[in-house]
C-alpha cells in the first residue's frame, strides 16, 4: 500500500513552484481550526499552498476533521512476516540490506528488531500485524549502494492465520544522486528529505493536493523545497500532486515535523485534508505518506478495521 | 609543399617516410613514454574510503605512466599503414591489486587506472591505411580526428598543452577524401596545377552500427492493479504495448502486456545473426572540411602564417529522429610576431536520443517526452604577441551550459577534455562534481576536465632564456553560463536570456567560478627527452557545490605535478 513510489525522491526539488509568490488575502486554515502559517524567520503557508485548481479524488470521507484509525479488535497478532526489500527504481531485490524495525513507530532509540536480507532481498521477522511500525534501511556504506531509507506508519495487514507478505523498499545512492541534479537542486548533507504519496478516500492517488511542513509549534523552516511528480517522476514546474499524487519535501531539517496536505476548497481559500507527523533524519529518504481524513498519517488495511479471528 | 602535406598537419594525418626502392616497405616507429606525478593537497574533504574515512584531509600523491607506440608502414609516399597502441595506459604505479598477498612485500606492479579498476595492458587503439589516387588520398580506418584547437574533434597527441596531459582523444571509423580542388579545376583546364594550400576534406563515419540498448521512443507502463491497461477503460492503453493475445500468439487483445521504459537496456546476448541488418539505428555521420593553409603568406609585407577553415559534420539516426549539424569554424594568423587565433563551434539540431531520466513535455506537445532542440555553442580566442624568446597571450573561451538538462532544449556541452585549460579547476574539481552528481548513470553528461557551462580567461606568458627551456605561467578566471542549481549553483540575480533564472534555491553569491594561477618550468634535452614541472592554486566560490563530490569545502586547493617524457 505504502509503496516506495519515490523514484526521484532527492530531486523533487523544482524551482521556483513551491516558493509561489504571496497570495495575500487567500488565507489558510485547518478543517481542525488551527490557523496555519506557523512563522519562521522568513517561510510563510503562503510559500507552499497556492493551489486553486479543484482536487481530483475522493474525499467523502472528509467531514472537516482529521481523525486517527486503530485496529479491530484482534487485529493486532503476531505473525512471522515474509519480507523483500526492492529498490524503488528498479525493483530489483537489494541483497545484504540491513532492515531496522522499531516497533514504536519512530526513531526514538536503537532498533527493535534487525534483519540481513539475503541474495534475493527476502527477510524473515516476527512482527505485529495491524500495528504501525517505522524501518529504516541501510547497506554497506563502503559500498555505498543505498542511501538510508526511512519509512514510518507502515502496517502489515492481518490475513488471518497465513502469515503476510511484505515488500519494503530502498532507495540506491545513484537514484539519490541522480534526481535532484536532473532537477536542478543540490541537497544538503546535514538535512533530510521527505517524500510520500497523497490518497484519497478510496485509496486512490489523490490529485490536487499541495504539502507543507511545519514543527509542533507551527514554525516553517527556511529553504525546504516541496516539489511534486509527473508519471512518477519529479518535474520541476509541476505545482501540485498529479495522477500518480506522489509529493517530495527537500532539505528538511534534522527534528520532528508535521506534513500536512491541502486542497483548494472552490472558495479562493484551502482546507487541510491529510496529515502525518514523522522524525526526519539527516542524508537520508524519511517516507510518510498522507492519507485523506487521516491525521497521523497512520492508514489502517481494510482487514484491520474489521474484527479479526 | 606535397598535395596534401598541409591537410596532413591539419588533421593530424602522419607523413609517409620516403622509400628508397620502389619494393621495399619502410617501416617506422612514433610514440612516447610518458610519466606524470601528482600531488594534490588537501583535495578532498577526508579520505573518501579506507580505516582513515572522517579524519582530516591529507595530501595525496600518485604517478601515472604511458606507452604509446604508432608503428607505420609506408610503400614509396604513396600509401601507408599506421597503428597506434598504448600500453600501460595511465596506469598508476604499483601493484594496486594485490597481486602480492602481504602489500609490504609488494613486487611486479598491476595495470590499475587512475578510477581504481585493472585496464588492458595492451590497447591497440587506431588502425588507419592512406593511400594516394590522381584526384587526392584516401584515408581510411579507426582514425584519430582533430580539427583547430581541438575543442570538438582533439585527437589527444603528444604534448601539445600549455599545462595538463592529453588522456584521451577522438577516434572515429571513418572513410575519408582529401583534395586540393584548385589543383584539380587548374590540371582540367590545362594549366599548371599551382600551389595554392586549399584543402577540401569529405568523408563518413560509422558510429553505431547497433546500440545494445534498446530506443523505443515511447513507454510502456505498468498497471499497479495488475493485468494491464484495458482498451476503452484505461487512458493509458496504447496498442503498441499490447503485443500478444490472451493465448499468447502475437497480435492485439484490448489489454497491455509489455513493460518498459522510453529506452531499455540489453545485453549483448540478444543480438541474433542479423543483429547488424536493422539500418534504422546506425548513428552515422558525413564530414566536410575546407581549410586554406598557407604559410609565408605575404601580407602587407609581412611574412605571415595564415589558416582558416570550417569544418562541417552532419550526424544522423533515423530511429531517435537524430539530425544534428556542426559547424566548426577556425582561423590562425600569425603576422610577424602578432598572434590571433580562434576556434568556434556550434551544435544544433533535433534529437529524440537523449534518454535521460525524468525527461518530460512541459507544454504535452510533443509526440516523444525525450525530444530536444539542440542548440550548443563553443569557443577559444587568443590574442597575443609570440616570438622565439617569449609570447604574451590572451585567451578566452566559452562552453555553454543547460540550466534544466531534461527540458526540451538541449544547450550544454563542455569542450573537448584534451583541450586543457588550467590543473585544477575544470580538470579535477568541475570534473568530481559532474559525475558526482549525474553518477554512472548518466555518464555522458560528465565534463571529465574539458571546460563546461562557463566562460573564461586565460592569459598566459612563456618565456624562452634557453633554446630548450620554457619558463610558463598562466591565470585562470572563470564565470558561470547557466547554472543548474547543481553543478553550478544560482544566485539571487541570475539571468537566462535577460529574464530572471528560476532556481529552486539560490545557495550562491558569488558572480564567478573560482580563480587559478598556474606555473611550470618546460626543458627538452637529449633531443627526445621532455621533462615539465607545474603547479596551480586554486580557489573556487561557492557556485561549486564542493562537498557533493567530497572535495574540501574550503575551496583552497593546492597542485604540484611532474611529468617525464622519451618522445621518438
């Protein structure tokens, strides 16, 4: 479901789009009643929500208020989990990874569990289905094949008693290297990226959605780049998610940090519609996607949402 | 002067020794030894691998070394045989692969290259025949091309830069015609041939007879649903992705099922007997070249030395609808002591050819996302004053950049890597950086040391106290052209065609690329033995992201480099 749809996850980075000039008087505000436009020293919600073009997806679930999803009632059970990790580009197995799971969803110490893919890119691990984790993986950086991949919130369905599949996905060094200098952007070592894709109620690709980051307190950071896709692939002048709803936020600063997702509401103004919260670390891939109606970008499988046996 | 000495020095085409009976082959051997030594302090950031990673960066050295051998075989002036080999090609000393199990007791050395793989020991590179037919010479082969100052075709010969080594060189395969039309038009009308140095050059060049990847020219997604995109249903069907039916015989059946991308790679292993039939994909060019060289050319009163010439290539591929023109224009004068010299290019065309990742149609107006309107430009002037003792030169010189390499418009090129300009900052600091960022993948795209997306000058000074020995010196100033927020990093005020340059951010305040100051001490003796020592500093601003190739981000480097040489 949470796919690794960050093809181009460094590059996103397009010029000028996100850094729209100041639509005064086109005031934001969150269905929750928060009023955006946390101040930094110079990054306004101005800079990154201009769209007006209507969005292009479900949101009858959207009732105004974001809101968090648990699991049914015997859900949450271990399973011994099939696992591959592929690369985002390629889809090629990524042998000799190191996959980190931290079962509390964040990176708030050392790892929980750590696996070794083998030559085929499969792992083995007992894991909690309908509970939301983060992983984060690595491979010899000698070797310098991977650059560090973080996903969050991402949940292995209950299936029962068949224990699960699941693929998990990296992205290679050259894949990081490549996409912002297609792109014209020159990422800094000491921040990081965020990338996602946007949903909408249906679990469709939610089109028309433009993203903004902000730290508890609703400050903006300076010179974050917030770029979206074409047919999966960043493009500079690109201004909002397209069919493919895949967004990427460039040189995040190290910390915790809100994402949240806007659409035009028809009025000359936006509503907030999604939202995920995440630890972004430095020189790396942090993934979160957005999901329509969600506020912790925690999206429950429709098998966890139903009592499970 | 022979019918085509000139055309010979021009294009860099070897002499034919002279036979002393009309049976006899003479045989002769060119080439050199050549070894360098670097030192570079403090290039780069940390040492980018080994136990010493993160400590401080050190001064690092190497030597490299070259054997080049052109062996020829020439009947009479009338035709000749010439090969040109390197062995040990820029190979670093030492045994740099373990070849001994214990390092310390290292002993026979490996042919490990400067990138840190093992290379051929032996590479015949060119192998080229000529001969001479009433109306000029044929030259045909794997040939090496140069053409002026070697800022497009540089065929990389001995020893020619002021400061720097050739690494590399253009060789093509190639039938090529040389005349002297003049010469022709006079002996048809029945008059004295006359020894007017004009030159007329033609001939073609196969460049790719198959490429092993694969150009479709449109592509073939996936339906993340599964079962591909149904005709009717799904905006992406396109019937050229839908090849085989439900039971598996070729034709159409309303549903995809092919996968792939604009461009696709393969291996070798596909290629069946007729692997060379498919003409739609040869990349194939034709050369002209008119070029008037005259020496001791009187003009007003002065003995001078005058060349001028353009040379022309059309290169075409039907399959990626390639269609590209280079015009290439050069002219030398040197009258009296007054030196003026320049070479101009320019590239332009259409091409679908340019796979590169993420390449789109902003306006959806394009049939093919990967096609680009090429529009490339290059130059080199110098304006000086030379004599035997000394010379005072300026220069100047230009590549164009691309600020968005996967639009629609395809603008940068850097100039021939030959063409050395300076130690340091087009040849080892712009060079890590472009294939740092644009990686393996998109290895065309790198400036492997030629001067890339800038302008510059380039005055430079020689001076002669001795017949054999040249004391040089030279200062390096260059400016960005269209900075790409990656290679080049952009400013708040810059422009592209007078509007303001769009940039994702602008990391940059610096209006020029950096600075360098080059020296060097140049001594022939034995008459075959040249020895050269030469160092640069370097400065460089913070339009080159430094650290995205690992270099040392205070921007102060440092090299000194000697080089050896037995030239016969």
């Amino acid at each position: 479901m949470r796919t690794l749809f960050l093809m181009s996850l460094v590059l996103a980075a397009a010029c000028g789009d996100d850094k729209a000039e100041d639509t005064s008087g086109d005031v934001a505000s969150d269905a929750d009643g928060d009023a955006d436009g946390g101040t930094s020293s110079t990054a306004t919600i101005d800079d990154f929500i201009t769209v007006t073009d209507e969005p292009v997806g479900d949101l009858s679930c959207f009732t105004g208020t974001l809101t968090t999803e648990t699991a049914a009632d015997g859900c949450v059970a271990q399973r011994s989990m099939y696992g591959e990790v592929l690369d985002f580009q390629e889809d090629d197995p990524v042998d000799e990874a190191t996959v980190e799971f931290f079962f509390e969803d964040g990176i708030f110490g050392p790892p929980d569990a750590v696996v070794t893919t083998d030559a085929n890119g499969m792992f083995n691990i007992e894991i909690n289905t309908c509970d939301p984790y983060t992983y984060r993986i690595t491979t010899d950086p000698v070797l310098d094949m991977t650059k560090t991949t973080i996903e969050s919130h991402d949940v292995v369905p209950n299936q029962g008693i068949v224990n699960p599949s699941h693929e998990l996905q990296s992205v290679s060094s050259t894949t990081y290297a490549l996409i912002p200098t297609l792109l014209g952007v020159s990422p800094k070592v000491d921040k990081g990226i965020v990338a996602g894709r946007a949903y909408d109620c249906a679990g469709n690709n939610l089109q028309g959605l433009q993203v903004m980051i902000e730290d508890s307190s609703g400050s903006i950071p300076d010179d974050v780049v917030a770029k979206y896709f074409i047919d999966d692939f960043p493009n500079r002048n690109q201004p909002y998610t397209s069919e493919d709803g895949l967004w990427i936020l460039m040189d995040v600063p190290v910390g915790d940090w809100v994402v949240k997702g806007y659409v035009a509401d028809g009025l000359g103004g936006h509503t907030l519609v999604a939202r995920t919260e995440l630890k972004v670390l430095a020189d790396s891939i942090n993934i979160s996607s957005i999901y329509a109606g969600i506020e912790d970008g925690v999206k429950m499988p429709p098998e966890c949402l139903t009592a499970c046996n | 002067m022979h019918l085509l000495a000139a055309l010979f020095c021009a294009f860099g085409i070897g002499t034919a020794s002279a036979a002393e009976d009309e049976s006899t082959i003479d045989f002769d051997m060119e080439g050199y030894y050549r070894t360098r030594g670097y030192v570079f302090k403090e290039l780069f950031a940390a040492p980018m691998s080994g136990p010493g990673g993160g400590t401080p960066a050190q001064t690092g050295r190497y030597m490299t070394q070259r054997l080049r051998l052109q062996p020829s075989f020439s009947f009479e002036k009338r035709a000749k045989l010439t090969m040109m080999a390197d062995v040990m090609d820029d190979v670093v000393w030492g045994d740099n692969a373990s070849l001994s199990s214990t390092a310390l007791f290292a002993s026979d050395p490996s042919n490990t290259a400067v990138d840190g793989q093992e290379s051929q020991t032996f590479k015949l590179k060119r192998a080229w025949m000529e001969f001479d037919i009433p109306v000029g010479k044929i030259r045909v082969g794997r040939q090496p091309s140069n053409w002026g100052l070697g800022l497009l075709a540089n065929d990389g010969n001995g020893f020619d830069d002021l400061f720097g080594e050739n690494h590399g060189g253009s060789t093509f395969d190639r039938f090529m015609f040389a005349t002297r039309p003049l010469a022709i038009v006079q002996t048809a009308l029945g008059k004295d041939a006359g020894d007017t140095p004009l030159f007329f050059v033609v001939g073609v060049d196969r460049l790719v007879e198959d490429s092993k990847d694969q150009y479709y020219g449109y592509n073939c997604t996936e339906n993340p649903a599964g079962g591909g995109w149904v005709q009717g249903e799904d905006s992406a069907y396109d019937e050229r992705c839908d090849l085989v039916d439900y039971e598996g015989n070729p034709g159409r059946d309303g549903v995809t099922d092919t996968v792939h991308d604009y461009t696709e790679e393969r291996d070798a292993a596909y290629r069946s007997q007729d692997w060379w039939a498919d003409n739609h994909d040869d990349v194939k060019q034709m050369i002209y070249a008119l070029i008037y060289r005259g020496e001791g050319v009187s003009l007003a009163g002065r003995s001078s030395d005058l060349t001028l010439g353009v040379y022309t290539v059309h290169r075409t591929q039907d399959e990626t609808n390639s269609d590209v023109w280079i015009l290439d224009a050069y002219g030398h004068l040197l009258w009296g002591s007054l030196l003026m010299e320049g070479e101009v290019l320019n590239i332009r065309g259409t091409s679908s050819a340019i796979a590169l990742p993420g390449a789109f149609d902003p306006n959806s107006e394009l049939d093919n996302p990967l096609q680009k309107d090429v529009d490339i430009w290059g130059y080199v002037a110098r304006l000086g004053y030379e004599t035997a003792s000394s010379s005072a030169i300026f220069e100047t010189g230009y590549a164009s950049g691309d600020e968005n390499v996967i639009d629609d418009r395809f603008t940068g090129r850097p100039i021939h890597s030959d063409y050395n300009v300076g130690l340091l900052i087009y040849d080892e600091i712009l060079s890590r950086v472009t294939a740092a960022n644009y990686t393996d993948s998109v290895k065309g795209l790198w400036s492997k040391g030629g001067v890339y997306n800038s302008r510059y000058i380039y005055p430079h000074l020689k001076f002669r106290p001795a017949e054999n020995l040249e004391l040089r010196t030279a200062y390096l100033l260059a400016w960005p052209d269209k900075p790409d927020g990656t290679n080049v990093l952009c400013a708040a005020d810059d422009e592209l065609d007078g509007e303001p340059l769009e940039c994702a951010s602008t990391d940059a305040s610096d209006s020029h690329l950096g600075w360098e100051l080059n020296v060097g001490v140049h001594h022939d003796f034995h008459q075959h033995i040249k020895v050269a020592l030469e160092a640069a500093w370097a400065e460089t601003s913070d339009r080159i992201p430094l650290e995205r190739a690992g270099l040392n981000p205070s921007g102060k480097f440092f090299t000194m480099q000697a080089r050896a040489a037995f030239e016969f």
